[in-house]
C-alpha cells in the first residue's frame, strides 16, 4: 500500500472518531501504556536496532535513545492523558439572537493531524495519545533514523485500537522514505493539519512545500540573563539545570547573558557545567573572567555564529551586558520566540522582563527545560508553538481542538 492509499484510509477511520464514547478512549490509551509496559522488551530491542545505526557522538542520538526509565514515563504521560477531560464538545460561547434562534460555539477535532518528526520516538505515544484523547486520526511520518522503534510502538497501539474495535488506521504510520513527505504535504482534502517537530531546516521545508496547513514547532534558541541583582545560587542551578539536563532538547539553554556587575560571579555559576564538559564561547569580558577559572581546552572566544545557535550539544554561549535594556536587545536579535529566563531579585526588573520578551514561554528565576506540555500539567504536547496563530507554546489537548457554530431554532426563516 502506498502513502496515499494509507492517508485515504486514515481520513475515513477519523469520521469513526465521532462515535467513540469518553470511556472508550479512555480505555484504549490505559491498555496502550499497559502493553508498553509489558512488551518494553520488544521496544527496548527495536531501539537498538535504530541506535546502532547512528554515531554516538550525534546530538540526536540522546533523542533516539529509549530506556527502561524512558519508557515508564511515555507510559505514565499516556495514562496522565486519559485522565484529562475530554476537549470535544465544549460550549465556548451561547448567544440567543431576537428571533429566538441560538447560536452554539462548540469545539470540534481537525479530524486528521499529519505529525512529521525525525529521531524522537516518544512522540509517536505522546502524538497518539493527544490526537487520540481530542477525537483526531494521527498519520506519523517519523524519520529512517527512528524507523524500527517507530513501527514497534505502532504495532502496540494497534493492539490496543484493536481491543476495543476502534480502526487501527486512526493511528497510521507512514514509510520514512521523503515520497511519504510530499504525500502527506500535499493530501488536500484528507489531512486537515501538519505538524512539523524536528530542525529548523525540516520546520522550514514543511513551510516551504505544504499545501496543507501547517503549525511550526520552532527552533529552540533559548537564552537566560543573570540579572546585576540575580541570586547566584539560583543562577549556579538554573544554568546547570537547562544546559545539562538534556542537552539535545529544544529547551536546552544556548546562551547565557550576563551583567558586567556580576562578572565576578560568572567561574561560580559555571563551574558544575565542566563536569558535563560542557565547551563555553565567551565573548571577552566573560573569557577574561572564566580564564583560570574553567578547564582551559572547554573554554574559546566567541564568534559571530556562537549567538544565534541551537545547539543542541554540551555547548553554549556567553553574552556580556551592561544593562537589562542591552540583554533584552539580544534576546530580541537572536532569540528563536522558544523559551526565555531571567534571573533577578529585583519585582521591578522581573516584570520588565516578562513584558518585553516577545517569546511562547517566558520565566522568572526558573529553568527553561520546564516548557514541556507535562510539565504544565497537560499529560503531554504535541510540540512547542512559536508562532502566534491558533497556537502558542506547549500544544496539548485544546490546541487540537477547533470550533463549529450550531444554530437552533424552530421554524425562522431569513427576509
């Protein structure tokens, strides 16, 4: 069966999606992270097959790993979501017009959402569980890299569809090759959404090639700033922690922005980062202040391409400022609209800050490597919005959901 038979197939099992009951939905997700459990063995083993065919030294090989400790948590994610009230059906608005007709606005599926990402297989359970959970058929494209962990948990969930006789092809997974790409930009009249979750070159050809609407997930270019009235206790943890915690993840920091006054404290606030050889780009008064400081051969002179950059690696920039206005003009220049931090004990420079930073997710005193849709208390996020329309930050159950009006009357007519 080629991809256009399978996106055909798709579009007809999602209109089967408006008669499935909560609790049977419900049900499906629950024996979807059972079975995953049960038979991680068999996801364990396919992963690997996936690993070995790349180079450990790949930034995208940590996103491609799967782990016992892993596997739990898409579970426990998948569970989370089947707790969640459903979003189909919500009255968002009444309005009863003079001649007695009411006008319902109630939120309905897309119907068929088009996922394309490349090594991250936990998206394939979490894109499941959120199309699923908010009455939307899925069709994944998953890159070759992830290929044999991808059809693993496919195969699980389609046993689980199965189980409670709902069509398996309202989860349908397309070959990796690049023809299932073009097919499902260009599936007009079948795929009524295509979400994009990878690089900002794939971000930037679903744009470029779609004819179908697309949702971008952005480039994670995130910075944080070390206020003149930052805690440097804070600041020593906050950095750490969105650096390292998992460096090839969109939230991961890329460029730390320091006051000048607070330079002295800059070998204290980065001195764990060595431990996880992380190689810093200095700008020059942040070179002179590491220098001696921080293990010479993870320490160079930043260049023009250091800023700007989405790592996704032990790497990371220093920006030197000498005021907030000077850090909020970087940010605006290089940030990717991701997630942004500051640092500070000062109310006053704090809300400055939020309310000059033009970016999805914005923190005060906080890690970036929260703007994660289970992190918010949404189960789970189908990517991270940077653009303005529809969707912003963590997309999770609502943002799958649009609208329809329903008009009730008795008998009017129009003059």
């Amino acid at each position: 069966m080629n991809s256009k038979e399978q996106i055909k197939l798709a579009a007809e099992a999602s209109a089967d999606l408006t008669e499935c009951s909560d609790a049977q939905i419900n049900g499906v997700l629950n024996d979807a992270a059972d079975i995953l459990l049960v038979r991680q063995a068999e996801v364990l083993n396919a992963n690997r097959q996936d690993l070995a065919r790349m180079n450990r030294d790949d930034p995208k090989y940590d996103r491609l790993k799967l782990t016992a400790e892993r596997i739990e948590g898409m579970a426990d994610d998948m569970k989370q979501v089947s707790l969640l009230a459903s979003p189909r059906g919500k009255i968002l608005s009444e309005n009863r017009r003079p001649n007695g007709m009411l006008i319902k606005k109630i939120t309905v599926p897309f119907g068929v959402i088009g996922i394309i990402y490349e090594a991250r297989p936990n998206v394939t359970f979490d894109v499941f569980s959120l199309c699923f959970k908010s009455g939307n058929a899925c069709i994944l494209k998953g890159g070759s890299d992830a290929d044999c962990s991808n059809r693993a948990l496919v195969g699980l969930i389609h046993e689980a569809l199965k189980k409670h006789d709902v069509n398996p092809q309202v989860c349908t997974l397309l070959p990796p090759e690049r023809e299932a790409t073009a097919a499902l930009l260009h599936a007009v009249g079948s795929v009524d959404l295509v979400i994009p979750r990878g690089s900002s070159a794939l971000i930037q050809y679903v744009r470029e090639h779609a004819l179908v609407p697309v949702i971008e997930t952005g480039a994670g270019i995130c910075h944080t700033y070390f206020d003149k009235d930052g805690d440097r206790e804070k600041g020593r943890a906050i950095v750490h922690n969105a650096k390292t915690r998992r460096v090839s993840v969109c939230n991961a920091l890329d460029c730390l922005i320091i006051h000048c006054e607070r330079l002295g404290d800059l070998p204290y606030i980065c001195s764990p980062l060595a431990d996880r050889r992380v190689v810093i780009y200095a700008d020059e008064p942040a070179l002179a202040a590491l220098s001696g400081q921080y293990p010479a051969a993870l320490l160079q002179p930043a260049m023009p391409e250091s800023y700007g950059t989405e790592f996704l690696d032990c790497k990371m920039s220093i920006r030197t400022v000498s005021s907030t206005e000077k850090a909020l003009a970087h940010i605006a220049l290089y940030s990717s609209k991701h997630s942004e931090s500051i640092i500070s004990e000062s109310p006053e420079t704090l809300r400055l800050f939020e309310r000059k930073v033009d970016a999805a997710c914005v923190y005060a005193n906080v890690s970036t490597a929260f703007t994660d849709g289970a992190q918010f208390g949404f189960g789970a996020e189908i990517g991270i919005s940077t653009q303005k329309l529809h969707a912003r930050g963590p997309m999770a159950l609502p943002e799958l959901t649009t609208y329809k009006y329903v008009i009730e009357g008795n008998g009017q007519i129009r003059n």
